[in-house]
C-alpha cells in the first residue's frame, strides 16, 4: 500500500464523511469537495464544488493537480434524490435539474479527472455512486432512478475507455444507508419510522446499511493493488434484489 492523492465529491454527506475517515485512516491525502464544508473533517484540503458548474469541475481536478502533483483516486458521492415522490406530478424542471445533478456532473467530474489521469500517466481509479433503484421497476423518484442508471452507463463506458492506460472505473451501488437522504425520503412518506421499518423489512438483512459499510467497500475498491478490477457495479445493500426485480 502507498499513499494516495484522493478527490471525494460530496464530502459532507453522511457517507462521504464516512469515506473521508475511511481514507484518512488508510493514511490517503484526502481532498474534500462539496458545497459546504463539514466540520471537524481531517482533510488535507476543501474546495467548494457546484458538479453542475463544469468550470468548478475542471478547477477543482487542476487544484489538487497543483496541490498534491497527482490524483490517484476520485471518488464521486455527490448527488440528491429530489423534492417530488409521484412521476407523475414531477415536473420537467425538477428531471432535468436533478438529472444535470446525478448525471451530467458525474459526466464532468469523470471526464476531466480521467483526462488528467492520461496526461500524467497515472494508472489511478475512478469510484462513482450509482444505486440500487437504477436495476429495477419503481414507482416514486423516477429521475433519481434515471439519473442512476445514467452513472451506470458512465462508468461502463470509461471502463472500457481508460482500461489500455491502467485506470480502473467502477460505481458502488447502495441500497438504503442510515443517511440524510434516506431521513428525507421517508419524512416526504408522511410517516417516517414506519416507512424504514417498512423498508427494511424487504431486505434479506432485515436492516439498512451504515455509512461505514459503504466506506469499506470504497476503500476495497480503490486500493492501489485492485487496478485490475474494473467495470464492476456493487451493490452495498443487503441483498436488495434477491426476489426483486432483476
């Protein structure tokens, strides 16, 4: 193991926080990104980040360039689920916003980080966040289902793309995780406990995933010794699709 030079969008969140320790612990140089700083955080540096604002996008990869000489790792966690449950009273403002979000700044991020990746030779590894919800049929938050299966096709392509110069590219897949978002969306179901309860209950582990146990499987797939890895999407949820969906 060496030390790593890693970019994490969406620092903040509640598993972007969990990554940002797991990385700092692993002994990586962690650069966080995000709207708002979180505090208390260890990392080397922050930089605010709009991933709708291609520039910021650009600014922030030749910022850590020009900081640390390299990034090794980017890891994109950024993203929102989206203020409108019910298709089919979402609006096309509201897809299109959260798609540009979920969709079109992974795009970004992804493109200008494996451009510098190129540039300098560095046989370095790019983690985006898809989800569960893009395998399957659902009824409620389509353009964040959407969005997700647009990250899928992402990493698949630059997989295939930047697999001759040594980078790898994969997506981290969760199912419901004790986060933020998830208190969002079963506040938005008129009955919050009983919504995870519900929830939970679908799952073969009976439970939501921590934050921490995404993290593992972040730092899983971003060391440095599993470059060969490549492609793969992986679901962190508890056997989510055993009997559901495809």
């Amino acid at each position: 193991m060496t030390e790593q030079v890693v970019l994490v969008t969406g620092s903040s969140g509640g598993i972007g926080a969990a990554i940002v320790d797991a990385l700092v612990n692993r002994g990586d140089v962690v650069v966080g990104a995000d709207r708002t700083p979180r505090n208390d955080q260890n990392l080397a540096s922050f930089l605010n980040l709009d991933v709708t604002d291609e520039k910021q996008s650009k600014d922030a990869v030749h910022t850590v360039i020009g900081r640390h000489g390299r990034i090794d790792a980017l890891i994109h966690t950024a993203g929102v689920l989206g203020e409108t449950a019910d298709p089919l009273t979402t609006t096309t403002e509201e897809f299109e916003r959260i798609m540009r979000i979920n969709a079109t700044g992974t795009f970004t991020i992804a493109r200008e980080t494996a451009n510098a990746m190129r540039s300098a030779g560095t046989a370095g590894t790019i983690l985006l966040f898809s989800s569960v919800a893009a395998k399957e049929a659902r009824i409620d938050y389509l353009p964040y289902n959407a969005s997700k299966i647009a990250v899928l096709h992402i990493m698949w392509s630059m997989a295939k793309i930047l697999g001759p110069s040594g980078i790898s590219v994969n997506a981290v897949s969760p199912g419901p995780v004790n986060t933020e978002m998830w208190t969002q969306l079963a506040a938005q179901s008129g009955s919050a406990q009983a919504a995870r309860n519900a929830r939970a209950r679908e799952l073969p582990m009976q439970r939501f995933a921590e934050p921490d146990e995404v993290a593992r499987t972040v730092a899983f797939l971003t060391a440095s010794e599993n470059r060969y890895l490549t492609g793969l999407s992986v679901d962190v949820a508890g056997g989510a699709h055993l009997g559901m969906g495809t």
